[in-house]
C-alpha cells in the first residue's frame, strides 16, 4: 500500500463587509492568535451547524 496525501479543496471567493466588523474580527485574530481566513471559517461552520430550521 502506497502512502497518499490527501489534499483538501479549496475556491476563492471575495465577501465585502463592514470595516467595523472586520475591525473585531482583527482583535479576535490578535487575541486568540489565528489567522482571519480560521476565523472566517470557524464563524461560518458555526453558523450554519447552528442554523434554525424554518417551517
């Protein structure tokens, strides 16, 4: 058995947003040391994990 790597796929996107908003998320990034792109991520498999079903 050969070893693999599996490698993850990524695409790009471009969002604007608020400058106050992307303000807190650079303390956020300071404060826990990570970068912008892991919290992005982070903020959004959260939100969406937590995301109420509608009727």
């Amino acid at each position: 058995m050969a070893f693999k790597i599996d490698k993850a796929e990524f695409v790009n996107r471009t969002f604007r947003m608020p400058k106050k908003l992307v303000d807190m998320m650079e303390y956020v990034c300071n404060q826990k040391n990570i970068s912008m792109n892991k919290l992005v991520l982070l903020c959004i498999e959260y939100a969406l994990n937590d995301l109420e079903e509608e009727d």
